[in-house]
C-alpha cells in the first residue's frame, strides 16, 4: 500500500516511511492510495472471529507487506488486550466504552500501535526515531505509557505547566526510560508552536528523525477504525440501523469510523459531537471553513479550533459537501449543556459518564433516533481522568482503579523549559 499527501507535492511512500515521517515534507497529512471493501463474508461472519481477526482482516490491506502476518497479529494481540464493551444504556441507544486500556483514554489502541510498529521497522536498528509530542492532556499519558521500553525510539512529551490534571501529570512524568516529560511555562498553544518549530528545523532533523504522535500519524489514526468493527460485531443481532456519535477534536476517532464504513460497515449515519470549539458545525450550516483559535472547555481533549483530520474526511466523502451532509452532522454543545447532559445520564441510569462521553450523549439526541435506529455513542475516557468536573457535578465519589492508583504513587520527574531554544539544546544534546 502506498500513501500519497492530501497537499499532492510530495512523492508516494511506503506505509513505514508514512509512519515513520508522520506529517509529508509538504506538510500535507498522508492518505491511504485505495480502502478495498472486506468481503460480505467478513461481516456475515463477524461475531465468530475474535479482537485480533477483526483487526487484523481491517488493517492488513494498509500495512500491505511491510509487517508479516505472523508479527502484525502479535502487534495487534499485544495492543487489543482489554474490552471494548458496549453498555446497553437505555432504549435504543448504548455507549461504547473505550477506556478500559491502561492509561483509560482511548487513545491507548493508537499509541500502542504506533508504537509497536515502530519498534518492528527499527527491530535491525537501522530507523531510530524521536517521538515530539504536545499534549493538553490525554495523548501524554497514552504515548508515555504506549512507547515505554520499545527499543530505538525517544519519547518528548511537551505539556504547559498547571494546566493538565494531577493524574495526567502523572501518567506523563512517573515511567522514565525512554520518556521524557518537558514542562513548559506557557499554554497547550505554545507546546504545540514549539513542537511545530522543531518539526522545520534542519539544524534538528538533519540530525534527528523526528516523527509525531498524534492522530496525523496513520499508524494512530488507522486502528481506531477497530472501535466501530468491535461495536457492530456486539449489536448486529438488533438488526437496526447504526448511529454512532463520536465526541470529537482533532476528528481523528470519527474519520477512522468512516473508513471503516467504506471497508463495508453497516452504518447509517455520524453524528461528530463537539463542544463550543464548534468550526465543523458552523462549516456544515454555511459551507465555509473559517478554524478559530480554541476555547477551554471541560472535555478539554476536544479544545481543538482548526481540527487536522477534517481534510481526510472532506477527501473520505469525494470532496462532495452533499454527499458529506447525507451521511454526517456535527452538533455543538456548551459546558452547561454538557454538565446537565451527565446529570441527566446519572439520575436516569446510573451511569457515571465522563464530560466527552456526556457530549457524544447530547449528539445522539440532537440527531433524533427513529424506531429502528439504534445510537452509540463512544465513552473516550474514563470519568476518573476528569474527576473534579465529574464529582463536583454529580455530587457523587468515582472510585479510582487501580491502574490509576499505582500511577498516583510514583514520582513525578519533568525539565522545565522558557523556550524553544532549550527545547532545542535538549533535543541536541
Ligand atoms: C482525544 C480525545 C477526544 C477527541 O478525539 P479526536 O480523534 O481528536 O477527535 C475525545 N475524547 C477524549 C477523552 C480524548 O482524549
């Protein structure tokens, strides 16, 4: 399989070069050359095949011969070992719960992949890559905790100091090893400006291969498309139609769903949730694009003003605005609306839902489900990752498990840094 860039003025690579690069060098972000549907025997046959069959049979075609079979399904049982359940919720809607993995987000799976491929094209030590990465939170801990000990790769974690929560933190400054945490004096903005200066600058890269971790990368962007497999795999005996609902940022989980709608999924239709940071809504009402700087919310992992993987959804729907507004909506919603959202889920069922989880809810409700349809919203992170916001809004404790204890024990170690220029004299030294 080979990977061209969305901006078209930088030559075709190989699966490992795209992963191995992440961004192309004319900054577009790379896309697979063709998706082949599955077989109908695949999805006939779904609820007989196990985690590592269903992903393997999925990504095979965009690995192509890089990884042999015998590896990629050790990868791939190596990264899926935890459930993906979907919770029956209430009528005709459930949530697909996908923070059961060791740092409770959802962005394990694709860090883990990543990462894990990684080391297989470094296994002669010929690729040694260091991995730059900003976070505001989640794609830290999931990174960190996703490279720790995978031979021939750096791990550099930026994250803007007092700004992420407690067990964030944690998760990204206690592992060691081949993981390093900088702490920058600044906002998430900053961390990333910093990370995107390192990325042009050839007194680095000539001596560095750098690469990212975010969902640009395709080794952790693809795999997400695994979540919706595993989901219809649990409800195809409802024999309705499938709505997902996807609390969305950067549009990296949900633009994964929709490949996974083009290898043959049955889905009816995407509702991508999003809080006020709202620039795909407003695209969908006017048909122009105008990102806007990102506002703090409480599902901060989706304070995202100019999302990156929209470009491949556009390309994932023909570029077509009709064809695109047939089969996806985007709904916003404030943090009033979201804390009521949790408050409603909570008096009504029980369930302890976190604030992103609680804004795939309110999409599902915007879309307006009809007899037959069936809802899923995804559960991105557990609700112990945003615990002040979720206690102090149910008024309720969350009991804190025990990956997430072990974690809160250790020792935090971080650097911190003013500027650039010592981000880098660090990546130099
Ligand atoms: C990253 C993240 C999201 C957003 O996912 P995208 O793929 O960037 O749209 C949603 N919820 C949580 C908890 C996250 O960490």
């Amino acid at each position: 399989m080979q990977y061209y860039s969305l901006n078209n003025k930088a030559p075709k690579v190989s699966f490992s070069e795209a992963v191995i690069k992440g961004l192309a060098p004319d900054r577009g972000l790379y896309f697979p050359e063709s998706i082949t549907p599955l077989p109908a025997s695949f999805f006939e046959n779904i609820e007989n095949l196990d985690k590592v069959e269903i992903a393997y049979q999925a990504i095979r075609q965009f690995v192509g011969d890089e990884i042999p079979e015998k590896e990629l399904k050790e990868i791939l049982k190596d990264v899926l070992d935890f459930d993906f359940p979907v919770i029956d919720f209430k009528e005709n809607i459930g949530t697909l719960e996908l923070f059961h993995g060791p740092t409770m987000a959802f962005k394990d799976v694709g860090a883990r992949f990543m990462a894990r491929c990684l080391g297989y094209f470094n296994r002669n030590n010929e690729n040694h890559v260091t991995v730059l990465v900003a976070t505001s939170g989640d794609t830290g801990g999931a990174v960190a905790n996703g490279f720790l000990g995978v031979k021939g790769v750096d791990v550099v974690i930026l994250y803007p100091t007092g700004k992420v929560s407690d067990i964030q933190e944690k998760q990204l400054t206690t592992l060691g090893q081949n993981i390093t945490a900088l702490e920058v004096e600044g906002v998430f903005d900053d961390c990333q400006d910093m990370v995107k200066t390192a990325f042009l600058d050839t007194t680095i890269t000539d001596h560095k291969q750098l690469t990212s971790a975010n969902s640009i990368n395709i080794a952790r962007w693809l795999p997400q498309l695994f979540y919706f497999l595993f989901a219809y795999k649990q409800v195809k005996s409802k024999q309705k139609d499938i709505v997902f609902s996807v609390p969305s940022g950067n549009f990296g989980n949900i633009c994964a769903g929709i490949v996974a709608h083009k290898l043959g999924l049955p889905v009816k239709h995407f509702v991508a949730s999003t809080n006020v940071n709202d620039t795909v809504v407003r695209y969908l009402k006017t048909s122009e694009y105008n990102p806007k700087p990102s506002r703090a919310t409480i599902s901060n992992a989706m304070d995202v003003g100019n999302p990156s993987n929209f470009i491949r959804i556009q390309k994932l729907f023909g570029n077509n605005f009709e064809v695109l507004k047939n089969s996806f909506s985007a709904y916003s919603f404030n943090d009033d609306q979201t804390k009521d959202a949790m408050k409603e889920i909570f008096d009504a069922t029980g369930y302890v839902a976190d604030p992103h989880g609680a804004v795939g809810y309110l999409g599902l409700k915007e879309y307006e489900l009809n007899g037959n349809d069936y809802g899923i919203f995804l559960e991105t992170a557990h609700p112990v990752k945003f615990l002040d916001i979720v206690e102090e809004t149910l008024d309720t404790k969350v009991e804190i498990p025990s990956q997430i204890q072990k974690v809160i024990k250790k020792e935090k170690k971080s650097i911190h840094i003013h500027s650039y220029e010592k981000l880098k004299e660090f990546l130099l030294q």
